[in-house]
C-alpha cells in the first residue's frame, strides 16, 4: 500500500549554522528554527504519513544530521543530502554516510546548482564524475536549477540515460512575472531527456507572495502535467520555505486543488507512488 508523501520539506536552526540564502529582510519570517516537532502536525493534519528532507546547505555536517533526525524520526521517510559531487572519493564518502545511524535512509543527492555562477556547472566533468558515483550506489539527483540552467540539465539526463534525476519546483518558473516560453520549452524537452520526475512544489514562493491563488499556479502544473504524464509528478510543500508566500494549509490546499482539476489519478500519484518510485522508497 503506497504511503501518503510531503515529498520536499526542510529542517534547520539558523542559530547552529549559516545559510547564505537566507540572507536579507524577506526572509526574516522563516529566519528561525524549524525541525520536526513542528512539522509533525501539520502532516497529521493534512493526511500525510511521511516526508521525505531535503538538503539546505553545502554541507555533510547537515547531511549527517539530517540522517541522524531520520533514524529517530519514523514520519522522515529518505533524506536527500548533500555531498561534494568534486570530490574524488565521492564513492568512500557516500558508503561512510550509509554507515552511519540513518543511512539507510539516504535516497537522493542535491546541490544549489542555481546559485553557481557557471549556467553548465552540471556539465563540468568533475560533477560529471561525481554524479557517476552518486547513480552507482543507486541514489537519485535532484535538479535544483531555474531556466538558466535547463540546457546543461537536459545535457545531463541524457549523458545518464538509466540514472533518476527529480526536478525540484519545476525547475522554479517566474510566475510573478508571467509565462516564460523559454522556461516552457525547456521543461518539455526535459522531460522527453531521460528518466525525470517533477516535484510540483515551491510555486507560490515564485509567484508574488501577497497575490497568488490556486488559479494562477493552475497553468504552470498544467504545463508540467502535459510534459511528464501522470507517473512522474511529486507532490511537495516546499516547507517551511513556503511560508513566505502562505500557510502549510494554504499550500496544500492550492497544490491539491490544481492537481484534482487534472483528474484523480494524477492527484493520486503525485500524493505517494510517483514519489517512492523516483526515490525507491520501500512500501
């Protein structure tokens, strides 16, 4: 029986460690610690049974963290961690942190490609070499990127044609400033690259915080739906990132909504068997 999954939600204490992103007055409303105390809740709330974490940070200190929170954490169902994809012993690395308490749980690798300043940092080949260990021990790569960095990423998926690859928040289109065609073309060519999944997730944080419903999301989920059929869309809160732009219920409430209006068996999946096939995650 497929478990209900938040596939993408966030742990961290800016009080413990630095996160460069979170830099700035906007962000000051979730400049504050967030771990699973207060997420347990909420998922009860809405149904939900398990998450799975994300990485923050460029940091394995964060990962082994994240591994420890799972181990003693029933609901945190995999970690997506962060390694340095440069890194010449990536493969001794990755066999440590699957030692460790919780490393069973590591099912993904992601890294803020977004934030480099190279738009084809995924092409490099040391990430290249690095993203070869990561599929050796049958883990997953998100693909945290914008439009930017949606050729190298194309480029990528299909230098790996049998590995997974999870494209976070639909690769964060600029609603707030209107369809993007680039970005639309983009993704449909994505999405045909290799074996892809897309997490419908952080929208409503690319939109405009004060001004957004379900219905300006709507065209958005419908353009990745069209590209990546009903068996790889992955529901996602992006919490508590998504408190800036509304509530976890708010969220939740939009997301699910958009997904019902392309009828229920893409709401369905996108609530838990997408997400466990992306990441292997055991019944």
């Amino acid at each position: 029986m497929s478990r209900r999954i938040d596939a993408h939600q966030h742990f961290w204490d800016p009080a413990r460690a630095d996160y460069p992103w979170m830099a700035g007055d906007a962000l000051a409303p979730i400049r504050r610690p967030f771990g699973p105390a207060d997420l347990a809740p909420l998922l009860a709330d809405h149904a939900l049974d398990v998450s799975i974490l994300v990485q923050t940070r460029s940091s394995l200190d964060e990962t082994e963290e994240f591994l420890r929170i799972a181990h003693e954490t029933p609901f945190v169902a995999g970690v997506v961690g962060w390694v340095d994809l440069t890194d010449p012993s990536l493969g001794a690395t990755i066999d440590r942190l699957r030692s460790l308490p919780g490393g069973d749980r590591l099912i993904g690798i992601r890294h803020q490609v977004h934030d480099e300043a190279d738009p084809d940092w995924l092409s490099r080949s040391d990430v290249r070499r690095g993203l070869e260990a990561v599929f050796a021990h049958d883990l997953t790569y998100d693909l945290l990127v914008r439009t930017r960095e949606l050729p190298s990423s194309i480029a990528t998926v299909r230098a790996f044609p049998t590995a997974r690859f999870v494209l976070d928040h639909a690769a964060k289109p600029p609603i707030a400033t209107g369809f993007d065609q680039a970005w639309a073309d983009r993704i449909a060519e994505l999405a045909t690259a290799g074996k892809v999944w897309c997490k419908v997730s952080g929208l409503a944080t690319e939109a405009d915080w004060t001004a957004w419903d379900a219905e300006r999301l709507q065209p958005y989920v419908m353009h990745v739906a069209r590209c990546f059929g009903p068996d790889r869309l992955i529901f996602g809160s992006d919490w508590p990132v998504c408190l800036l732009a509304g509530s976890y219920h708010e969220i939740k409430q939009a997301l699910d909504s958009c997904l019902t209006q392309l009828g229920p068996d893409i709401r369905n999946k996108a609530f838990g068997p997408n997400a466990m096939a992306a990441y292997r995650l055991p019944t």
